[in-house]
C-alpha cells in the first residue's frame, strides 16, 4: 500500500472521552483497536487507516449491539459532513453526537434540530454533548420534520458492526427518493459512497474500485 492510501494514527488520536454509562437498552462502552489497517472508506481519499499504537475508541451498544463508534473514520467522516452544513440543519439520529461536537465550531449554521426515536439515547448521550443554544433534541421521527424549512438534512442511517457491512446498504433509491421529496433542501447521508451525499467522500479511481471489491467481499461473506 502506498503513503496516500493510508492515513496514519499513533497513540496521540483523542476523539470523545465519555465515561461509561447505561440507560435502559442503551449503553455507552469502550474497545481498543489494536495495531492494524481498518477500513477509511474513500473519507478525505483514503482507503485505510493504520493504527501504529492501541488507541481506545468509544462505543455506543444498543440492546448490546455497536452502532456507533468514534474511530477516525466516523470522527473525521463526521467532521466533513458539519463542515459543509449551513443555515437551519435538520439532523436524524443522534448516535454519540459526534457532528454536533463538529458543528459547535461551524459558525454558518444557525439552528440545528436533532431527531432522535429512541429516548434511552437521547438520555445517555445529552450530558456529554457540548453547550450550544443552537441545539434542540427531540424524541421524534425526522420523517416528521423534514418537509419543514430547513437548508440541510443529515441523515446517520449506516449501523455497521466492527468492520462490517450492513448488508444490502446503501438503498440508493431510498437515498434518492428521500433527496426527491426535499429537492428544496441540502442532503447529506453518511455511510454514502458518493461525494454528492458524503462530502468527506473523495478517493481517486484507483483507490474508489478498490473499495467497491471490497465491499463486495465482505457482502458475499456476510451472506454465508
């Protein structure tokens, strides 16, 4: 692998530091990833990241299930996506919060409503989030809202488990008949491969065919 494939991480990498903590079926916990190449997915044109020392990542478990994790490629993943928000930005799923530590620092934007279904979330994560009178979380569908007026939507739909694909995701015809029905509206999708809904998303050809082949290996063994 080349220097421009890799992006590299050393025992310096701090993302969020939240304690560990469980409300109902949620859970906010903590792993090491050791010494190794773990999948960049194209986020500022690289394909892998390696990790030269263990760094501690913070997870969130639902009903003991990671969903959400603050590794470099979501941290900095997430990084793009509030970086290129503006305006009134209309936000579904609140994960660790991770955009909303990124959008405290974007001075473009001037409200954001976070749409949250699951309450136990929104009680685990709130107190770690950072002081922003920009911010609303509500215990909504973001269904509900989205047709209101808003300059950008951000939807965090991809669940992966570990390194792991979801399976059949992304739907790109959900993507594009949600875009369809806010056509008036900015739309960002994280989990994307495409820079259109993923502004962190900006690999080379080169690079962009590989990860197609590999998605497509990990597909067929998530199948079997």
């Amino acid at each position: 692998m080349t220097e421009k494939e890799v992006l590299k991480i050393d025992e310096n990498w701090k993302a969020l530091r939240y304690e560990k903590r469980k409300v109902g079926h949620a859970e906010i916990s903590t792993c090491i990833y050791k010494p190794g190449y773990y999948l960049m997915e194209g986020i500022d044109g690289y394909l892998y990241f390696e990790v030269t020392k263990p760094i501690q990542i913070t997870n969130l478990k639902i009903s003991g299930d990671v969903v959400m994790v603050d590794d470099p490629l979501h941290w900095i993943g997430m990084k793009r996506i509030a970086e290129a928000c503006y305006g009134k930005v209309l936000i579904g799923g609140l994960g660790l919060g991770i955009i909303l530590h990124h959008l405290k620092n974007n001075n473009k934007v001037t409200r954001i409503i976070v749409c949250e279904i699951d309450k136990d979330v929104i009680e685990l994560i709130d107190p770690f989030l950072p002081d922003d009178s920009r911010v609303m979380i509500l215990c909504e569908s973001i269904f509900k809202f989205s047709t209101r007026p808003f300059d950008v939507i951000v939807l965090d739909v991809l669940v992966k488990g570990g390194n792991v694909f979801k399976k059949g995701f992304p739907d790109m015809r959900a993507v594009r008949a949600f875009q369809q029905l806010n056509y008036d509206k900015k739309v960002y999708i994280w989990g994307v491969n495409n820079s259109k809904y993923n502004p962190g998303y900006c690999p080379s050809r080169e690079i962009e065919r590989r990860l197609g082949v590999l998605k497509e290996e990990m597909e067929k063994r998530n199948y079997q």
